[in-house]
C-alpha cells in the first residue's frame, strides 16, 4: 500500500488513476480538499476498495500518524501543496503554512513512523517529495538548463516555500536517515488541471469568448511536461530511485508562454472552429516574474531510464481535446458544484 497526499489535486489525481490502471496495490489519498482539490478527478473509482480517501489536512500530525499504523504504507507520495504563484503573491501566508510548516510536520511524523519499523519494512520505506523547477530561480535565453547540483534562487513566496520543503525533506534524510527522494518537475498540462494555469485558462477562456491574458511580451519561456510522463517518472523514482538523491523530470520542451497561446488557439480553431486569436490580450506583467525555466532531465534518464513519451504537439492535441469533452468538469468548478457532488458521494468529506 501507498500513502499519497494531495491527491484529489491536479497531478495527485492523474497520480492515482494511472496507478491503479497498472497495479491493484491501495492508495491512501489524503486531501484537504482546498478550492484546486476536486474528488470528481477520481469518480472513475467511486466504490473501488483500492482507493480510500481520507479528508485531512497533512497539518494534522494525530491524523497521519494514526493512518500509518492503521494502513502500514510502504511508501509515501507528497504532492499536497499551494502551487499557483499568483496566489502566492497575493496571500502568501497559505504558502508557508502547507508547503513548509505542512511538509514538516508530514515528515516528522513519518519519521517516528518509520523507526518503529523493522528489517526490510524499514529499509523498503521511501517518502518522495513531489517539487518543482521553479526553486532554481530564473535563467537568462542562452544559460544551461537546470541540474540537479543548480543552486537554489527562489523569486516568489510560492518557489520560496517549495524550496524550504525540500531542504526539509534533505536534511530529514541527511540528520536522520529517513529514505527521501525528491522530484523537480517543469511545467505539468493535461487533464484535471484547475483553469486557473495558462494552459487551461487559455482553453476556458476561449470557449466562452473571454479574453485571453498574455502577462507582458508573452516571451518567458517554460519546459512543457505532460502530466501522464510526469506520473510514469514519478512511479520510476519510487521504484529504482537512490534514497537522498534529487532527479529532475522534464519534457524537453521549451516555448515561450505566447507560443503555447498560438498554439490552442490554432488547435480550438481546427476542433472547435471560431477566431481564437483576436481574444489574445496582453497585460500587465506580474511582480518577479521569472523569465526562463528550462530543466536538464539527463540524470533520471541515465540512472533510472526513463525519458518522456509524450512531444508538446502530442500531449498539447490531447489536453484541448480533453477540455472541450468535458466542459461538464468545467462548468461545475466555476460554479461550485462539484462541492455539492464531493457531499454527496463521500462522507468523509461531510463530516
């Protein structure tokens, strides 16, 4: 059994279900269910005893700490996390009370839980803290991707609280054992991701004649990873990865932010035929706004073997497509109904 938090989330979701498409091993889904957790990500398994969902906060340190002497995970999967930079900016306190204070807490407590373990239950454990690339800070257009060994440059509250939580999650490791793995991931798009990130956005928007927000030029470039390789990468680390070590995963795909617009635009123009371009709308920048991210995904491909499957063209066609079948999704996001729906069908929730 595995103990994942924060997945009824964007990536925790997808998370979920491509494992359990693959392995009839349990899930503990922890989830604080915030404004980005949505348990209809995961409807395809209402009434499936692979997964049990507990409403909790990772806060919570009674709560964790009964769930794994209750279930015994072998592993954990830490994605719960405030992830949306603008958010951050905004109201940055909600940043450090679950990525750093949060991540703390989830690691000491899996820390007693693991040295009450013995033998092979205890050298078999490995908590896997799911990060970013945005705690390297920003490159300039010609410097080299991030590597693992790229110093920390955090630039928002957001990347700063990431990069607390994964100093956390090493010096757990280095201090006292416990067998961490840390994961940093470029820029995840695909289905499930709440519209409030460019690529959905841009979609949403689009759809219902909104217009479409450019931040600047539109030039600060990203490295597209799609969500699925994101999940094969993850399950990768988790099965051959190197307690303490650090891999980054990314998908080799570096455009800049105005480009992926065009791109959907053109897409929504061939699939779902109207003038998309004349929405685009540039803005005003947003305070600190990085220019560059760009990952070297070489080590987890040299150690581990993996790479992703998935080009921008391929993953990009499959996550429009995704959106408009399922408009439904959507709609009830922004109206709140999906609230109703997590009421009605889980318990946990209600009470």
């Amino acid at each position: 059994m595995i103990f994942v938090t924060g997945g009824a989330g964007f990536i925790g979701a997808n998370f979920i279900l491509d494992w359990l498409a693959q392995s009839d091993e349990p899930v503990i889904n922890l989830d604080k269910l915030t404004y980005a957790g949505n348990l209809q990500n995961l409807a395809s398994l209402e009434g499936d005893s692979r997964h049990i969902f507990v409403h909790g906060d990772i806060n919570d340190q009674q709560r964790i700490a009964t769930l794994l002497r209750q279930y015994h995970p072998r592993a954990i999967i830490h994605f719960a996390a405030e992830s949306h930079v603008d958010r951050s900016i905004h109201a940055p306190e909600a940043f450090i009370q679950t990525n750093i204070v949060g991540t703390f807490k989830l690691l000491d407590t899996t820390y007693r839980y693991w040295k009450e373990q013995k033998g092979e239950i205890q050298h078999g454990f490995r908590f896997l803290h799911v990060s970013t690339d945005e705690v390297y800070g920003s490159l300039s257009k010609d410097a080299p991707a991030f590597t693992e060994t790229h110093p920390y440059q955090p630039n928002s509250p957001y990347s700063a609280s990431k990069a607390s939580s994964d100093q956390l999650v090493r010096a757990y490791h280095h201090t006292y054992g416990l067998p961490t793995l840390i994961t940093n991931c470029s820029n995840n798009y695909g289905a499930f991701q709440f519209p409030e990130k460019l690529i959905p956005l841009m979609i949403v928007n689009a759809l219902v004649g909104k217009p479409l927000p450019v931040y600047g030029d539109g030039q600060q470039i990203r490295d597209w990873l799609y969500v699925k390789d994101h999940c094969s990468a993850i399950r990768r680390v988790l099965q051959a990865g190197m307690p303490g070590e650090t891999y980054n995963i990314g998908g080799w795909n570096e455009k800049p932010n105005i480009e992926i617009v065009h791109i959907i635009c053109n897409l929504l123009s061939e699939l779902h035929p109207a003038d998309y371009h004349k929405l685009i709308k540039y803005v005003a920048d947003r305070p600190g706004h990085d220019r560059r991210y760009a990952i070297d995904a070489r080590k987890i491909e040299r150690d581990l073997g993996w790479r992703p499957v998935e080009t921008f063209e391929t993953g990009i066609r499959k996550t429009v497509k995704w959106y408009l079948d399922n408009q439904d999704w959507v709609a009830n996001i922004q109206s709140g109904e999906y609230r109703k729906w997590i009421e009605s069908h889980y318990q946990e929730y209600a009470g």
